[in-house]
C-alpha cells in the first residue's frame, strides 16, 4: 500500500482533502477543494509524533506540509477534521511503520520561530516579551499585511464594496464619535499601534492624545508618523506599560486591540487603573475580541461545565480565557487571553464603570482578515524577504483561520462604550448618535 493511502487511512479515512506523500502517492477524494501534501519525513514525523493540531502547525510553519488550494475553503474542510489528540487511527500505525521504521514517531525540533517566554504570567516582563513576539517582528512586513494605514484590529465595513483603508477610517472614526471627543480634550489610547487612532483623533477631533505601547518597533513608527503630520505638540506616543501611567485625569480613553494581552489574573488591576485615570464623566471603548460563552448542555455535563466556570472565576485562573490554540499560543499571540463579553462588562460594572453601549462587529473582523491575507498573498515574496518564510507562513495561515473562525462564530468581537458617572451623571445624552 502507497504511503499516501496509509497516510489516509491513518487521518480516520475520510479526510475532505487529496493527500499527497513525498514518495509521489496520492489518496483521497479526486474532487477535493484542497490538498493536504507531505514534502518529508519530518512533515510526516510531525503530524505521526505530536498528533493533534500542534503536529500539523509545526510541519507547516516548518513549510514540511502544505495546504495547497483556495486557503479558506481549505480549512474550511480542515475543520470537519478532529484534530485532538486522538486524530491517529492506531490500526494504521503498523502499517505506516512498515514504511517508515521506527524514527517516524520522535518528533523533529520545533521550529526556530516557536515562542518561549519564561517568568511570571502577564508580569511586566513577560507582558513586554510577548507583545514584542507579535509586534516587533518588521515595520515593513506589517504596511505589507495591513496597507497604507497601518492599522490593526478589525476594520468597519458599510459594504464590502468599501476599500480596507475606508473601512479603517470609518473604525476610527466610529471610536471617536463613541468617545465624544472635543477640542482640547485630552486621550489615552493603550496599546497605541503604529499611532493611526492618535493621528485620527488630533487630525479631526482636535485633542491632545497619549498613546503607549509595549513594543519599541510600533513606538519608533508612530513617532515618525506623528512627527511627519506636524503633531508632535500634541501627540505624545510612549513605550510604557498601562500599569505604569500616572499622569491622568483623561477626557477619554480608547483600548483596541490590547485586551487580549491583558488576562484574567489582570483584569480586575486594568479596569481599575483605567477608572483612576479617567475623568468623571469621561468615556472608555474597549475594543477586543472575545469567546462565547460555554453552552450549558443537558445534565451532569451542564453542571460541571458550569461549576467549572464558577470556580475558575472565584479564583481568577485561565480556565475560561486562555487561547488554547496551538497555532495562537505558540506562534501567534503568547499569553492570549479571550474573555466573554458577558464578563468584561460585569468586571467593568463591578468597579465603577456605567456601561452604556455594547456593540458586536464579528463579521467585520472576517472582512477585515480576509483582505490582509489577500495583501500578504499579493506581497507574498517581499514579505518572505523581510521576515522569512515560517514567519510569513504562520501569519497567512493564523489570519486565514481567524477569518473562518469569525465567519463560523468562533470568536467574536465587541466595543463596550462605558462611562465614569459621578453622582449619577453620565453626560451622556438620552440617544447617542454614533
């Protein structure tokens, strides 16, 4: 039997994918959307010794396996797979072994770009060492990815007729209106970026803005930015941790995109440095990504999920927030944490905040993420050249699977406007126009 066929028999025999094996066997549907093809025997050691999602990422990163196709309908198929721990049928290990020998199941080294941060979870350090991993990996590779603007986190489409970069105008546009922003108010945006929020915000709003990030690339960027429109009175971009912020009261205070990084042995500590630094009556967005809640079941199985959720919530544990992805974990977003919108807003009301808007953009984020893979596609060779190919491989792979888990709901994001009402007064106005 040709090794493709015990590769296929090995994934369950039903895969929705053509498989193809570096001896030049083929197995599997003929009219398959995609194909799954193993260049080596380290691809294959890979999948055969860490089975489970974590095999197939690292035999990709490691470009040892493809998925060859139209990438989203690829995982889309992918994703009828099991790819737990258990994916491997054991009655086809002997065969494959009569392929391969022995050495197949020891697993080869992770590759080079796989994360190791040490120290505390989200300490000071290790927060700067994880958001260095992600951000500071080149300027150049990211104006590729995301366009002109350089803006992260998911854009507001009208239509997806509409441009990337109008739909990244109308985002930061739609969080200015949120905030009210005035002339002569003054901002704090955390976890700033390369500084489009704080440049959109002085431009057209008139403030004076602080935006600080963790990583000394986006830090460098922004100040250039911000000092090529002639802004820099009035914008001031730091690299400093938001725990470290001293100088409030703020008018307003913007978060996109920085939540994730902040876990749920943090939160508590962020709410309420954001709430100090804030100005009675002045308004927070919190713009993060976020997970479903827990579906409660039938039975025992209901109460202990359930249970689970309130114990893991009393004792402040990464039970229900840590991104157990492999791919997200290892290669991506280390120390990632999703919290359901659900819990953020009890967290917010719990310490002082008036929630007064929630709003979810899910399919945005799909839109969002499917016009910067098609970016990294059409750049695909310069962004090999400035980053390497595992590098630009695990964020062509990590953004197409985002955008399928949007699409399917999977994840997904929300903007909860709050505010610091004192004495009962929000200033807000009875019917917001945003």
């Amino acid at each position: 039997m040709a090794l493709a066929e015990v590769l296929y028999q090995l994934l369950g025999g039903a895969v929705p994918l053509r498989v193809e094996a570096y001896d030049g066997s083929v197995a599997g549907p003929d009219d398959a959307k995609g194909r799954l093809v193993v260049r080596s025997r380290d691809g294959l050691a890979y999948i055969v010794s860490r089975p489970g999602e974590l095999g197939i990422v690292r035999a990709y990163v490691s470009g040892q396996v493809d998925l060859d196709g139209d990438l989203f309908a690829v995982l889309e198929e992918a994703s009828k797979l099991d790819l737990g721990p258990r994916m491997l049928d054991p009655a086809a290990v002997p065969k494959l072994l009569r392929h391969t020998g022995l050495g197949v199941l020891r697993s080869p080294a992770p590759p080079p770009e796989e994360a190791r941060l040490s120290g505390g979870l989200h300490t000071r350090s290790r927060d700067r060492a994880a958001v260095s991993y992600h951000y500071d990996v080149s300027n150049d590779f990211y104006r590729l990815v995301l366009g002109p603007s350089m803006v992260y986190s998911c854009a507001v489409w009208s239509s997806p007729e509409d441009t990337l970069e109008e739909a990244q105008a109308a985002k930061l546009d739609l969080i200015c209106r949120k905030l009210d922003l005035r002339p002569g108010m003054r901002l704090l945006d955390v976890g700033c970026g390369w500084g489009g929020l704080v440049l959109h915000a002085a431009q057209h709003y008139g403030v004076d803005a602080v935006g600080i990030t963790l990583s000394s690339e986006q830090a460098g960027l922004a100040r250039e930015r911000v000092a090529a429109a002639g802004l820099s009175d009035r914008i001031e971009i730091r690299l400093q941790d938001y725990r470290d912020v001293t100088d409030g009261p703020f008018d307003a205070i913007s978060s996109v995109g920085m939540f994730e990084h902040v876990g749920r042995n943090r939160m508590e500590e962020y709410v309420r440095d954001l709430y100090r630094l804030l100005a009675p009556q002045g308004r927070l967005l919190n713009h993060a990504i976020s997970r479903p809640g827990y579906p409660q079941g039938d039975g025992r199985l209901g109460q202990t999920k359930a249970l689970a959720r309130r114990l893991a919530t009393a004792v402040g544990s990464n039970y229900t927030s840590r991104i157990d992805s492999a791919l997200m974990q290892r290669y991506v977003f280390p120390d990632g944490e999703l919290h359901e919108v659900g819990v953020v807003v009890s967290m917010l009301q719990e310490n002082g905040f008036e929630v007064r808007h929630l709003e979810s953009i899910r399919e945005h984020y799909a839109l969002t993420l499917r016009h910067w893979v098609n970016n990294l596609e059409a750049n695909w060779e310069a962004a090999v050249d400035e980053v390497g190919e595992a590098r630009a491989r695990i964020w062509r792979l990590y953004m197409a699977a985002s955008a399928l888990n949007f699409t399917q709901g999977g994840i997904q994001v929300q903007q909860v406007l709050a505010v610091k009402s004192t004495d009962g007064v929000s200033g807000m106005p009875l019917r917001p126009a945003f």
